[in-house]
C-alpha cells in the first residue's frame, strides 16, 4: 500500500509539472515578440487577430490561388512572391517573380487590382521567347459591371466549350453590348521592338498615339485610327 501510495505521489507531481511547463511555455509564446536570426519556409501566411488573411509570402509551389469574398480559386500555378487581401477577403495586388537562363530572362512584376476585379496597374519587366525584354508601367480599364467572380464563372464555361482565351474576350464583349470587359490603355517604357517612350490606346486596346524614340534613335508622334494604322506622324514632313 505504501509503495503504491509512493508511486501515486510520484506521478502526481510529474503530471503537475508536465501541465505546469505547458502552461507557462504557451502563455510565454502568445505575448511576447520572439527574435530568429534566420527562418526557412516555404510560406507565411499574415493575418489579423480575428484570422482574416492580409499577406502570404510563398515559393511557387505552396502559393495561395487567389479569392474574392472569402472564397479561394481553384487551384492553379503563379509565380511564387507577395500577394495581399482587403478586408472583405479579396485578392487586391501583389507582387510576382519567375525567370532562368532557359527562360530568357527575368519575369518580374507588381500588381495593384481594381475592386472586386483584376488588374488595372502593373509595373513589370517581362522577357518573350527571343530573349528581347519589355518593362515598364502597364495601365488597364475594367468594366465594372463585370466582377471578378463573374468572370471567373464565364471563362470556366467557355474553357469547358473548347474557346481560346480571344474568343472568350470576344463572347464577353458581345454579352456587353459589344464593348470590352477589359482593355489595355497606356504603356510607358520600352517595348520589345527597344522603343521606349509613351503608348497610349482606345477602350479597345488599340494603339491610338505614341510618343516614342524608336530603335534608330528617331523621334516618332504617331496618330492612329480605329484599327491602329497610322494616319500622321506629326513629326514627318
């Protein structure tokens, strides 16, 4: 009896400083900064105390797929880096890397979305199949009427009906009355014919003017039409 009683003691008080060190290291590792010299992940998900999600940081692999209103993306590759959600759980930006000497080159861009739809601002350094390199600041227009989800819904059936990314712009114009969801409207930088200066198009995506030097060190003023033929170039004679 006494043995057992011993035995009893014993396990008592182990237990009790089991659940002691538990308590202790939990409650230290909730309220107090913690200092690494150096951390190795694979992802890092940021969130506020109420667990909504503000920024992951993540290689290709593990990248979060995107969401609007909560609800994730299927999944898909993109490029490992930043990307940042609002409030309301959408995705609203971020910041994208990719690149080898098989490649070409570096793939680099930073993304700001419209609300509840995709980009409209992106500051980039792309790199084609050639080797030839394009950078600079991209501007889009977005109809608004058309939200993310909305699209993502649409394109997915389109996919599923055999349509190539053109014809599904094209289906989407027509169900808008015949005006795009979405168009490029102005560059600025250095294009991959190595003219550098300003590319301004219509709601179209059509180039309309250009102030640019070309790849001969000429100064160029175009005008465009509709169908991006050039009709003047103010600085001929």
């Amino acid at each position: 009896m006494k043995k057992e009683n011993f035995i009893l003691k014993i396990y008592s008080i182990t237990l009790t400083l089991i659940l002691g060190f538990i308590f202790v290291s939990g409650f230290k590792s909730s309220n107090s900064n913690e200092r690494f010299t150096e951390i190795t992940v694979e992802r890092i998900n940021v969130i506020e105390p109420d667990g909504k999600l503000k920024m992951v940081i993540s290689n290709q692999k593990c990248q979060h797929p995107g969401m609007m209103n909560g609800e994730a993306y299927e999944a898909r590759d993109r490029a490992p880096g930043i990307l940042f959600f609002n409030e309301e759980q959408d995705e609203v930006g971020g910041l994208g890397y990719s690149g080898s000497k098989e490649e070409g080159g570096n793939n680099v861009y930073l993304s700001i979305d419209q609300y509840k739809n995709d980009q409209v601002m992106q500051l980039m350094h792309y790199t084609n199949n050639d080797g030839d390199n394009r950078y600079g600041l991209l501007l889009w227009e977005r109809d608004k009427k058309f939200t993310m989800p909305m699209i993502h819904t649409t394109m997915d059936s389109l996919d599923n009906e055999g349509f190539n990314y053109r014809q599904k712009l094209e289906y989407m114009k027509i169900k808008n009355g015949g005006e795009p969801i979405t168009a490029q409207r102005m560059f600025i930088g250095n294009n991959y014919n190595r003219e550098t200066g300003l590319f301004i198009q219509d709601k179209f995506g059509v180039d309309r003017l250009r102030f640019y030097v070309d790849s001969n060190n000429s100064p160029k003023i175009e005008v465009l039409d509709e169908k991006g033929t050039i009709i003047k170039n103010i600085l001929e004679k």
